[in-house]
C-alpha cells in the first residue's frame, strides 16, 4: 500500500500520536494488523448492484466489517478526520488495480445543514485524498444536496431510493461532457449513488463511475 504522508498528518501524529482505532496499537491510526482483517475486492471485481444504471460500473474497496467498520464509523461520526490518509490510501490501491477512463472526481455531497453539523463530509476527503494519489482534479462543489434527506440506516431498497428522489442537483455547467468519477464511503444498495448519477446526467456529463471505500 503506498503512504505519503503530508506535512498535516505529521505535524497532527506529533500533536496527537495516533492509536490504532480497531485494537488500540501505538504508531497507527489502524494498524498493519488489523489491515490484514480487511476483506479486500480484487478483479475479477464482483456485481455488487444488480443493475449500475445510470453509472456505468461500480467498484467498491473491501467488504464492510470487522476493523474497516469501526474505522470508517470513526473517520465519519467521531471526528476522526486524520483518517483520511490511511482511508484514501485503500481507496486509491483499488482504484490502481483498474483505472477508468475519467476525466474529474466528485464527491456525494452532504445537505448543508448536515456538513455544519458533522463539520467535514467524510466523501469530501476521500476524494481529496485520491486525487492527491491519482492527479485526477476534485469538483468539489459540482453537485448539492438540495434536500436533508433522513439517514438511510434502517431502510429498505425500496424506501432508500425513494428517500434520495431528486435529492441532488448538478451545479457546475463545466463538467458538460467529461467523465465522472463519483465517491462515496459505503454503498449499500446503490441508492445514493444512482441518485447522484442521475442529477449529473442533467448536467450533460459524458458518463460516471462509482467508487466506495466499502460495502456493507
């Protein structure tokens, strides 16, 4: 797995020296160890939505559970933002195994309520890390979220996809044509995901891809 680290994360790992978040071992915010745990997806990649559309093929790092979970639970509702990198870092190794073609990264947004909220969207420096590793420009702010949806633990497909109906909407005009490379944390049923394909679709985007660090 590469690692470069930025001068944030060192001078953040002198200030507060990270603890593996999964079994508590000094040096790591989640250790070679507990890495070792992850099940990771290699090609051939497995279907992980029945059917993609309108995305034109999703990927996701590893299997959600075990110390992945509790990382990401840490990294997107503790605070724990110096996650980041080791996160990225795992993203990025599944994105190296096989490219798409695209062309800009673009994070799943969180309503603005929610980012106040919350402080940070987790997608956000998921993808900033990737573009770090790849060169790939971050459109940060090419989608919104338009309505604070309910969270979507607990729903069902059915309900997850109604929830996020017209949640989003395309903001930037520029990404007309080019090829899309959508993040987000965690799929599940791919509700999200679709959701936001189809608002970048209005945007009259060539074509979009979902990235997820894991799914559940």
């Amino acid at each position: 797995m590469a690692k470069h680290s930025t001068l944030f994360e060192v001078v953040l790992n002198w200030l507060f020296p990270p603890h593996c978040v999964a079994c508590n071992k000094a040096g790591y915010w989640l250790c070679p160890s507990c890495i070792d745990q992850v099940i990771f997806f290699e090609p051939p990649w497995p279907s992980l939505m029945d059917d993609p559309w309108p995305l034109q093929g999703v990927r996701s790092a590893a299997r959600l559970g075990g110390p992945l979970r509790e990382a990401i639970h840490c990294f997107k509702y503790k605070g724990l933002r110096a996650l980041a990198g080791t996160l990225g870092e795992i993203l990025y190794d599944c994105w190296e195994a096989e490219p798409w073609p695209v062309d800009v990264i673009v994070p799943v947004p969180l309503h603005p309520q929610r980012l106040r909220e919350r402080g940070y969207n987790q997608s956000t420096l998921l993808a900033r890390e990737l573009a770090r590793h790849t060169a790939l420009p971050v459109a940060e702010h090419a989608l919104r979220r338009i309505t604070p949806t309910p969270p979507q633990v607990g729903l069902n497909a059915a309900q997850r996809a109604e929830n996020v109906r017209n949640a989003f909407r395309c903001m930037d005009d520029s990404l007309s044509g080019l090829s899309i490379l959508l993040v987000d944390d965690v799929l599940t049923t791919g509700a999200t995901l679709r959701a936001c394909a189809q608002a970048l679709q209005q945007g009259h985007v060539h074509a979009v891809w979902g990235l997820t660090l894991a799914h559940e």
